[in-house]
C-alpha cells in the first residue's frame, strides 16, 4: 500500500470535466480522489469522467472510493462515469460483480 496517485482535473467545458487517475488507488490513496472529486464538484462540470488510463492498482479500499465518489456526484445533481477500465481496475469490478455499478465512458 503506497500514497502514490495523482489526480489531475481538466474542465473540457462548462458540461464536463475529467479526473486524471495515475498510480495506485488504495487505502492509503483513496482520499486524493476524494479530495478531487470534492474539487470537481466546485467546478463548472455537470458530468464527471474518471479517466483510470493510468491506475496501476486497485484494491477494496479503492472500489469503495469509487463507489462512494458516486455517490457523492449523484448527492449534488452531477454524473459520473469511468473510462479505461483495464488490469487489475477491471478485474477487480469483475471479481465483485460492481463493473454494471459504474457507467462505462467511452475513452476521452
């Protein structure tokens, strides 16, 4: 377990923004995207894309903050959806039959 993910926001417009994932999504990362998402939800973007190109790892800890980054969008009237589910991301939401949990986006 390791703190290394890094988060980067991009608002494409006033309809969307994207979060960047990049490194390991884990207990001891799972608040930097929290933290991002509490940062897209101050943004402009009504629909949130997770970009996962870059997670290199993923474990509960990390389903759960997906799970519960969500359900933090749906809370304030915003979507959410996740792009480049691949390795370990995409075993994992199969493994626990979450993958139908998530809108699947088509690569940004």
């Amino acid at each position: 377990m390791t703190d290394h993910l890094s988060v980067r926001v991009r608002h494409h417009d006033s309809a969307r923004s994207v979060l960047y994932l990049d490194g390991e999504l884990d207990l001891a990362s799972v608040s930097r995207l929290s933290s991002a998402v509490d940062a897209a939800v101050a943004g402009p973007g009504r629909h949130i894309t997770l970009d996962a190109l870059g997670v290199t790892f993923c474990d509960a800890a990390g389903l759960r903050g997906l799970l519960v980054a969500q359900r933090r969008l749906t809370e304030v009237g915003r979507t959410m959806d996740v792009a480049h589910i691949h390795g370990v991301l995409g075993r994992m939401l199969d493994l626990t039959d979450l993958r139908q949990a998530f809108q699947i986006a088509t690569p940004v």
